[in-house]
C-alpha cells in the first residue's frame, strides 16, 4: 500500500499509518506548463522558473521530480494507492496530474480521501 499526499505537512501527520509515503511536492498552479512540451523539458523550464522566483535550485527541484516520478512510475499496478488531497485549487490540480499519470498505469487498487 502506498499512500501519495500533498507536501510534507499530511505526509507527517500519517507516517504511523501502515504502508509507504510519497510525498508530492510539486506546484502545478504556478510557473510555465505546456503540453507541447516532453517531460524533461518541462522539467528543466520549471526548474528555471522556481530558482528565478522563488530561490529554490534547480537541482534540487529536478532532483524532486525525477525522483518522484521514479517512485510513482516503479509502483506495481497490483499495489494498492491511496490518494490524500483537499478540496482547494493546489491540490485538485496536483490531483488531476496524479490521476492522469495513475491512469496510464491502469492502476488496480485506488483509493481517494479528500480532508
């Protein structure tokens, strides 16, 4: 079992929860996003964009995704994932993302809990 929450803040509150965490650390509302582009690229362009605006380096942000990616990608289709996400906009937008890269996956077992 594996549960994905959004930002450190919910993955701490249900570390004593059986299964793993992944943390998703990313800001989907905020910074250039373009279909057009592959995932490296986009990768790259945002990790421009957050060290210019908001000081966080670009290695360590593309270091974050792809390690994210990695994790969300290596899941079984059998594991079962469990989503944590409120109801604002940061998370339904990181959900959607989630959802959309779960389906590709064809996952088998997903959970949804909205708090």
């Amino acid at each position: 079992m594996i549960h994905i929450v959004n930002g450190d803040v919910v993955g701490n509150k249900i570390k004593q929860i059986e299964g793993d965490i992944l943390v998703w650390r990313e800001m989907y509302d905020f910074g250039p996003l373009n279909l057009t582009w592959s995932k490296e690229e986009q990768i790259k362009k945002r990790a421009h964009f957050f060290e210019e605006k908001l000081e966080i380096p670009s290695e360590i942000f593309i270091q974050n995704c792809q390690n994210q990616d990695r994790i969300l990608y290596g899941i079984p289709k059998s594991e079962e994932v469990i989503l944590w996400f409120e109801h604002d906009r940061f998370d339904q937008i990181m959900l959607m993302y989630l959802l959309t890269e779960l389906s590709s996956k064809s996952c088998e077992n997903l959970s949804m809990i909205q708090y």
